[in-house]
C-alpha cells in the first residue's frame, strides 16, 4: 500500500495509529505533499508507487495529500498526463483501490469526483473531474483533527461552508445536494467557533460531517466563483485555498445581487438565523453578514496582496475554469471578476 501523506503529519506521529492497524501488509509513505500540490509531486508518487510495487493508496491528510492521491491512482491505470487528464471525464479506466482518510474538516475531498493540482509550469492550478476519483472508502476520525491549529481549523472551516453555500446558489442543485449542503451549514454555524476556540471531540466530529456532507454536494452540483477566483490566488501567491476561499466568498455573494436573495434567505430561516416573518431580502442580508462575522471571529483577514499585473491573467484563468463548467445563478464577465479582485486586494 502506498500511503500519501505530508512530512509535518509524519512528524506528528498521526500516521502511528493507521500503520498499526496496517499489521503485516506492506506499505511505504510518499510525504512529498505541499499545500499547493504539483505536477511534479504528482509523477513523483508515481514513480514511488511503481518502485515498491503497490497495489492500493491511502490519501491520509488534508485536501492537498488526497487530492495527490487521487491523482497518482489516475496514473496508474490510464496512459496519459495529468494535464490530458484537466476537466471533465477524461480518466478511462479503473483505479487501484484508493482509501481517504482526512486530517482536516473542509475540502471534502474524501467525498468528491474532483482533485486540484497545480501546474507549475503554466503557473495555473486546475481541477481534474471524474467519478473514477470518489475513493472507495473514506474513514472520518475526529481525533485526528483534535489537535489542527487555530488557523487551519478557521480556513478549512470556511473551505467547507463555501463548497456547501455555491453549491446551494448553484443551478444544478438537487434535492439530494441541497440537504446535504444545508446540514453542512447548520453543522458549521453551531461547531466551527467551537473548533476554533475550545475544540471538543463533539465540534470536531460535526465538523468532519459538515466538511463529508459540503462535498458530497458539491462534488454533484458544483462550485462557483468563488472557487474560480481562489484557485488562481493559490496557483500564482501559494495562498491556502480555504482562505482565499473565506475572504472572496462575502464579496461574490455581493455581487450576485438580489438573484440569489430567495436562496440565501432560505438558508438564513434553515439556519435559525431569521424567522419566516422576516423579509427575503433581509433574511439574505442577515445570512451574508453571519458569513462575514464568522471571518471576523476566526481572524480570517478582509484582503490579500495581489500584484495589479497579475489581475488581468487572474481574470482570465478564473473565467476559462467557470465559464461554463460551473452553474453560477448569475454570469460574470470581465469586468465583474476585476471589480471582485479589487474589492478583496490590499491597497
């Protein structure tokens, strides 16, 4: 078994537990894993995966060592490179059997069709998509995420809450999605504060479901642009995607406008934020500002340092990955992802 991991979690010794459950199976770690994972990571696991003949990979981590798990399983079996691999449906054939057991409480990558890598070449980070990545299995232990510091517990926190809101907003939502989205949401409004500031074995716990349920509806109905935009901040600044992620999300809700006023505001009367008496259009305020007070209370910053030469291939990467994979309630165009990005770019 070929375990995908990243060094500090080695350090750690969280990886101890699993490796004695393994008994006499053989397996050998590839820790090689950064926030912002490459192609290079990638081929380099492949390489490690052929050398030691393994037959089975277990993604252990956050989203980024998943994610190359993923990726490295995909290799395996289909004959082409990662960057053939970009979008939607491009993996053929079967993968070796892939396990996922997270770290974190946010990406929901243990649950999802997708995985985001960067290519370091075209300093571009971009998703591959296929129901073959769903791993088979996905072990959610809250003790494992007992000990995640307060800034991580806070980024993957608003990782989750966003994945679950721009699936909710999103036009491809489903019966199925739209609950799961919402118990995502009322799991991470009553435990995120919780995990952040005395963390418990009950507000990890709700907070591993709420990231597992974030996914799941979001690997059917998908993201937004707030996904979009996040991606582009990582690939070019190495920036942690849940905290781009957290900081961009107030600003696109904004801007989407009164369109998604009937939406938030069902969300706001679900959450218990407002009752059924008060307004659409004040119940949606009232969602949007719980949002914002949430950054507030997790000490997520309200901007980011963007160079103003970077805006313009922002822009146009961010509308090249959701134009049209992502079914957003409104349509952006140039100008409205230049406005957004300098809306969140600390002047």
């Amino acid at each position: 078994i070929l375990i995908v991991s990243d060094s500090n979690l080695v350090k750690l010794n969280l990886l101890n537990n699993l490796i004695k459950e393994l008994h006499e199976i053989d397996f050998f770690i590839y820790d090689n894993v950064s926030p912002n994972p490459t192609i290079d990571e990638v081929e380099e696991g492949v390489r490690f995966y052929k050398q030691h003949h393994c037959q089975a990979i277990i993604g252990f981590g956050g989203g980024s060592p998943i994610d190359v798990a993923k990726i490295i399983a995909a290799r395996i079996n289909n004959h082409k490179s990662v960057s053939k691999m970009r979008g939607q449906l491009k993996i053929r054939r079967k993968l070796p059997l892939l396990i996922a057991i997270p770290t974190t409480s946010g990406t929901g990558s243990e649950a999802t069709l997708a995985a985001v890598i960067v290519d370091s070449k075209l300093k571009e980070k971009y998703a591959v998509n296929s129901p073959k990545l769903i791993p088979k299995y996905a072990l959610l232990d809250p003790t494992l995420t007992l000990n995640l510091p307060k800034n991580i517990t806070a980024s993957t926190g608003m990782d989750a809450l966003t994945h679950a809101v721009e699936s909710y907003i999103g036009k491809s939502n489903t019966k199925y999605t739209r609950e799961k989205a919402i118990n995502a949401i009322k799991l991470i409004f009553k435990s995120l504060e919780t995990s952040y500031s005395n963390p418990t074995l009950e507000s990890r716990k709700d907070m591993q479901i709420a990231a597992y349920d974030a996914g799941c509806a979001f690997t059917r109905a998908y993201v937004g642009y707030c996904h979009a935009i996040s991606h582009q901040l990582s690939a070019l600044y190495n920036y942690e995607h849940g905290l781009t992620n957290a900081i961009l999300l107030p600003f696109i809700l904004d801007s989407y406008g009164d369109k998604i006023n009937q939406d938030l505001a069902n969300l706001s009367y679900l959450t218990n934020l407002t009752s059924r008496e008060t307004d659409q259009k004040t119940a949606a305020q009232i969602f949007k500002n719980k949002i914002k007070d949430l950054n507030s209370n997790l000490n997520i910053p309200s901007f980011l340092d963007i160079n103003e030469e970077d805006i313009e291939t922002i822009i146009k990467h961010a509308l090249k990955e959701a134009n049209p994979l992502y079914p957003v309630p409104v349509i952006f165009n140039q100008n409205d992802i230049r406005n957004i990005i300098n809306l969140v770019r600390r002047t």
